[in-house]
C-alpha cells in the first residue's frame, strides 16, 4: 500500500502495542484491554498497514517487538502518561474552583440541568451555583446574571452563546388519561398565554382539566393522570408512566436552546466550569 492511501495509526492500537510489549503475551495484553486475543492481532495487523513496517517479530516468539513496535510503544506510553497528567491536573483544578457561579433559567430545565449541577457539585466541592428560575429572569447582558439557559432563535447581540439542545414538544399522558372519555387537558395560564403553546391548546386542547403556569404542576398532574399535557420529550422520558399521542401540529413549538453568557466571562474558570457542565450534559 502507497504511503498516500495508507490509514493513520490509530490510539487503540497503539494501546494495543504497549500492552504487548509491556505484558509480554498477547494473552495478557487482551485481558488487560478487555478484549480477545483475536482482536489483539487485529489491531496490531492495522497498525502496521498504518505504519508500513512489521511492529511485532513473529520469528521470535510472542509479545517480542521490532525496532519500530518497540519506538511505537514507547510514544504509546509518553502518550498515556501525558492525558493522566492532564486529567489529574483537571481534577485538582476542579477541587480548587471556589466562589460562586449565578445561572437563570425556566422551570422547565431544572430536570435538564439537574445532572450537570450534581455533577459539579461532586467535582468541584466549593463551587457553588445561585440559580433563578422565572420567565422574566436577570439579564446576562446587564450583568445581572452570569449565565441564562434560555430559549431564543439567536444569542442576543453582545453575549456569547452556544446552542445545546432542539427543545422538542409532545403531548403526553398516563394510559389512564388516554384512557379517559372525554380526554381532558392540563393548559397553561397566565402569564404564558402568550406563548405558541397556549395558542395550540387553545384551538386543540379541549375540554380542560386544570389550568397553571407551573411546570412542574404540570408534570406532576400529568403523572398522576389528571389529564393530557404538552411536555418536552426530552423530560417526558425521565418518566415511563407518561405516553406520547399523536397529535398534529405540536413540531411547530420546537424551540432551539441556548446557553448564554457575557464574553468576558466566559474563560473565568470557575463560569467556564459551569458553562461546560451544561454543554457537556445538554448536548
């Protein structure tokens, strides 16, 4: 094979080598990895096509490396060596984050978010998060808030931002609410009665069971069967009681998500910490 159409090597199988080499069977080298010896020679086979040259001397008993396999090993192991170096000096840098990180968003992230704050928590013990959960929070642009996790088209001019999710919406009940003759719905109230939301239970979402602004009464009410509500799928999922319908014309509510920030705050690390919990859990 031409050196132009050769595969780069890749890191498995440069694990691979090291073990060998290391370990000094193939036998040895695979349970270390997890694998199967067959899959051992596999790799070893394709590092070799990568490289052009032989990495393990097969005339001369197993595990026994050449030149070339013995320098490839050797970056293998600087290689290994310098992520955990890497990732410890993360974990210590985490465990130093200290202050305190202020984040808005609406009630309906808070299942979201939960993950990555717990996360952070466990990571990053003195680190705290002040969040405020409202439809009409402190502004990211007036300095108010250090982060929003919110719900536009677009970052606003002069904040930095990074979309994490498509917000999907469905319509969800138990099979008892299916179930139920008529069905009956959970609707939003004021002060959301604005929202696309509110103007498709308006024209679809009848007759009404209950009627609240609260998301999380809403969730509550839809699992324990009161009645239909329009929930995102993605924290429907959270909950196996909660059956999707089929009803037409809930994609128009899809919303794209939107973690924003300050653009000089975004590389202080104890925000970047936040922010990168976010992205990492939302994503």
């Amino acid at each position: 094979m031409s050196s132009r159409t050769r595969p780069e090597p890749s890191w498995d199988d440069l694990r691979v080598l090291e073990a060998l080499d290391r370990l000094g069977t193939t036998g040895r080298a695979a349970r270390e990895l997890g694998v199967s010896v067959s899959k051992v020679y596999r790799r070893i086979a394709q590092l070799e096509e990568a490289v052009g040259s032989a990495c393990v001397d097969r005339g001369a008993g197993a595990g026994k490396l050449t030149d070339t396999g013995r320098a490839l090993a050797a970056i293998a192991r600087q290689t290994a060596s310098s992520v955990t170096a890497v990732r410890q000096g993360l974990r210590l840098a985490a465990r130093d984050l200290d202050g305190e990180v202020s984040l808005t968003t609406v009630e309906g992230f808070v299942p979201l978010i939960a993950p990555a704050l717990a996360s952070l928590a466990e990571r990053a013990p003195k680190l705290r998060v002040s969040l405020d959960i409202g439809f009409q929070g402190p502004s990211v642009r007036k300095r108010e808030v250090d982060i929003a996790l919110a719900v536009v088209p677009k970052p606003p001019q002069g904040l930095w931002g990074k979309r994490v999710m498509t917000i999907r919406y469905a319509a969800f009940g138990t099979q008892r609410a299916i179930d139920a003759s008529p069905r009956r719905w959970i609707v939003l109230d004021r002060p959301l009665l604005s929202t696309p939301q509110a103007a498709w239970e308006k024209a679809h979402a009848k007759p009404m069971a209950a009627r609240t602004s609260s998301f999380s009464t809403r969730l509550a009410l839809a699992r324990s069967g009161t009645g239909i509500a329009i929930l995102p799928r993605r924290v429907a999922a959270m909950h196996p009681e909660l059956i999707e319908l089929d009803e037409h014309g809930l994609d128009t509510l899809d919303r794209p998500g939107w973690v924003l920030t300050h653009p000089d705050l975004r590389d202080v690390p104890r925000v970047r910490a936040v922010l990168d919990a976010l992205v990492a859990t939302l994503s």
